[in-house]
C-alpha cells in the first residue's frame, strides 16, 4: 500500500478519533458482557488482501476484567512494535467474529 501507515483505514473505528484507554477500557467490557471471547491478532503490513492476522497466543477464554485483556494487547505491542494489534470478539454460537477493531497502531 502507498500511504502512510498513520493514514490507513482499518476497520469499524478506524474513521473515528483514536480511543482513548478509558474508551477502549469501555469496548473490551462490552465485548466481555456479551459473553464474546477477546483474541489478539497483529499483522505488520494490513492491506485489502491481507484477509488473515497472526494469532497472539491463545482466544482468551477466561478473560474475566478489561485490564486482563488490555494487558495482553500492550504486551503484543510491545513484542512487535511494527505491527498493528486488532482485537476480535468471537462467538461461541454463531462461531464467527462479531466484533474487531483495531487497538493499537505501530508508530
């Protein structure tokens, strides 16, 4: 892709204002009411072809707290820095994502 990485649209928020840690404390509680299973997902070069992210670690399944999965998203961050971190909510009846939006960008 041509743009700038700090241009590019990629996903649902990604049009809005960046979140702030309070707000996207707020969406991971959303996803966890909804009994939706949080995973971690990165990829270094997203583009409209690049259908599939690398898995960090596993779907987190006993994530009982925001704080827990926020946890997980700044440590996937940190171990690459170049990527673009996404967290996706699953559904275990409609076994599918109901939710993803991308948490953190690389710098």
């Amino acid at each position: 892709m041509t743009e700038p990485v700090s241009t590019r649209r990629l996903e649902t928020f990604s049009y809005l204002p960046p979140l702030f840690d309070d707000e996207l404390a707020l969406q991971v509680g959303s996803i966890l009411e909804r009994r939706l299973v949080p995973a971690i997902e990165y990829a270094t070069d997203p583009g409209p072809r690049t259908v599939y992210w690398s898995m960090w670690k596993l779907p987190m399944f006993d994530a009982a707290t925001a704080g827990q999965v926020l946890a997980e998203v700044d440590a996937c961050a940190r171990a690459h820095p170049e990527a673009f971190v996404k967290l996706t909510g699953y559904d275990a009846k409609r076994q599918g994502q109901v939710a993803s939006f991308v948490v953190r960008r690389p710098a």
